[in-house]
C-alpha cells in the first residue's frame, strides 16, 4: 500500500491528542504510524484509524530512550518508504508542588516530554533532511510560555521544546532546508492523561476551564502539518488570552494563578476513591487493567468542539489580505473622493 496517502508518525497515540490526531490523519487517507507505550491503547488507536480509512502501523517504544526511538523511525521508514510528517505529542506529567516531587519523577517527566521530543526530532530530521522534504509538528500549550502552578515539570518541559524548537528552526533556515518544523499551542483539553497523572493533590485533578476536545487540536495539527511555513500556531480563546497576557503583565498573572491555580486544577474525589497513584509516569497507564482509554476524558459535558480562535489561527493570512484589501479599496475611495469636482475637501 505504499504511495497511498503521506507517511506520518504520532507519538503518544494511544490516547488523548495523539489518538485524536491520528484519526484526523486517517480520515485524509494517510498511513499513520502510532507511536507509544500502552498496548491496548495503542490497539483501540489503530482500529479507529482503519476505520477512519487510514494504514496503522503500531510501533511499541518509550520515547525516552533515544535508541529505541531511533530504531523504531527506522521501521516507519521500511514500512511506508519514509516519512513525511512527525507529531511530536506524548508527554509524562506530576500534579503536585515542586517541593513533592522527587528527583526521579521530575527527571522522568523531562525525559519524557522534553526529550522526547529531541529523540522524535533527530530521528525523523534523518529520514527528512536527505531527502529534503519533510514536515515536524511540535504539539505545545500555553504554558509552554506561561508557567502554572502544580505543574513545574510539565511546564519546564514545555518550555524547553519552545527553545529548543526555535533554535532548530533558525538553523534549518540558514541552511534553506524544505525540512518544516512548527508548534501548536493547545489549550486545556478533554483528555484520559487526568485519570493517569501521578498526583499528589487533594482532589482529583482536571483541566482549567473552558476546556476543548481533542479534536479541536487534532483538526489544528492537521492543519499545521500541511502549512507549516507559519512557525507556530495558537488554538482556543484561553490560550490567546494567557499568552498575550503573559506578554503584558507576567507579574499580575503570577499572583492571579497563586490565588486561583491550585483550586482551578482539581475537584472533588469520588467516594471511596483513593488518592495519589503513579499513574504513567513510569509504565502505561493500560498496562495492569488492560484498559483503552480512548481520546477523551471524562469532560465531555462541558468541553467545547470548536472556537473562534481556532478558526482565526489557521485563517490569519486569509484575514489579513482581506483587511488588506479593504483598507487598500478605502484607501482608493478616500483618494477619489478627495480630486477636483468631488465636492468639499
């Protein structure tokens, strides 16, 4: 089935985003190689995405090990003749203050969803570069700009992809690649990662309202994919708004999430629940119960399926033609209003 459909990679595609955005490259007819640690999630990914009319190819491998993650670009490339796209989206998480966290787990989630990352990019630049074609999508979130609290390894990690990102970039141009690489900042989404997140608060956790379903991002990963000359791409009203504001008044913002951060992370456990756990910090999360997950949490009741912002981030140069336009006809009107034997000046 070569040559039918671009070959893309997503890691962390057994649920949430991933799996998300592996059905929305399917449903293109694309080959979609589902990259990941957790066996029937991975599983449940690859029968969505036949059934959406794509090509599975489920790769078992934890990105953390760089060998691994190398070795498993190389069976991508055998199998599909090689590799256009690679989402870089699978990530480790701890909900708790910095001083509860141990060494080990915040080492864990770095390696995880910071150098994950790195690993996902340098094995598919290999496959990319000789061939000079190729796209990277780096799926990010606001807070790889603006920091919260309870999540200090996340939101390092976040940040340093952002970095690390825009150095890549800058050097691909200088050296005038066709090698793409773009980000996508997500907002708060309807994702299982709340029921695996080691976590060490009260409650149990969740998203900070308005929360968005992971097809919103997967329909903007799609997108980035395949206009990836924008370097980065912000979806959800709320991400627009952290951002900008974090430009403005990054102060004002620290102390607004020191007094709501903790309460806006977290609701009430169930009965009989047990608190903590070590989620998938250190194996999947399906692995003891032989559970799939799926792509959505259990938000969906008040999870939104679209927002303007959404629209207006993969629309922006088609907006600011149109603006261009009209400004360039006003301007044209004014001009001609203004000649002799067009009345008052």
């Amino acid at each position: 089935m070569r040559g039918r459909g671009k070959a893309v990679v997503v890691t962390g595609a057994g649920g949430g985003v991933g799996r998300a955005t592996a059905v929305a490259f399917a449903a293109r007819g694309d080959r979609v190689a589902l990259l990941g640690r957790g066996r029937e999630g991975l599983a449940g990914a690859a029968d969505d995405v036949q059934r959406a009319g794509g090509e599975a190819l489920v790769v078992s491998v934890d990105m953390a090990d760089a060998k691994a993650v190398e070795d498993a670009a190389q069976q991508v490339a055998d199998a599909f003749g090689g590799i256009d796209v690679w989402v870089n989206n699978a990530f480790a998480g701890v909900f708790a203050p910095f001083t509860e966290i141990t060494p080990d787990e915040f080492r864990r989630v770095t390696e995880v969803t910071y150098l994950g990352y790195v690993f996902g990019t340098r094995a598919a630049l290999r496959h990319m570069l000789p061939r000079d074609r190729g796209t990277i999508v780096q799926v990010g979130s606001a807070l790889a700009y603006r920091g919260v609290p309870l999540q200090s390894a996340y939101c390092g990690a976040k940040h340093a992809i952002q970095g690390f990102n825009e150095s890549l970039r800058c050097e691909l141009l200088r050296d005038g690649s066709r090698v793409r690489t773009t980000m996508v900042q997500l907002p708060a989404v309807n994702t299982p990662q709340f029921e695996w997140v080691l976590n060490r608060m009260p409650g149990r956790p969740r998203p900070v309202a308005p929360v968005y379903q992971p097809e919103v991002a997967a329909r903007a990963i799609v997108h980035a994919a395949a206009h990836p000359r924008r370097r980065e791409y912000w979806i959800g009203a709320s991400t627009a708004a952290a951002l900008l504001g974090n430009a403005v008044a990054p102060g004002l913002l620290d102390r607004y999430l020191a007094r709501t951060g903790y309460d806006s992370q977290q609701e009430p456990r169930q009965p009989g629940e047990e608190p903590g756990g070590a989620g998938n910090l250190w194996a999947p999360a399906d692995g003891p119960h032989g559970h799939d997950h799926g792509a959505h949490g259990r938000f969906d009741a008040e999870s939104r399926d679209g927002d303007p912002q959404e629209w207006l981030s993969r629309n922006r140069n088609r907006l600011g033609a149109g603006l261009l336009v009209a400004g360039a006809l006003g301007a044209m009107g004014a001009l001609a209003a203004r000649r002799p034997g067009n009345g008052p000046r």
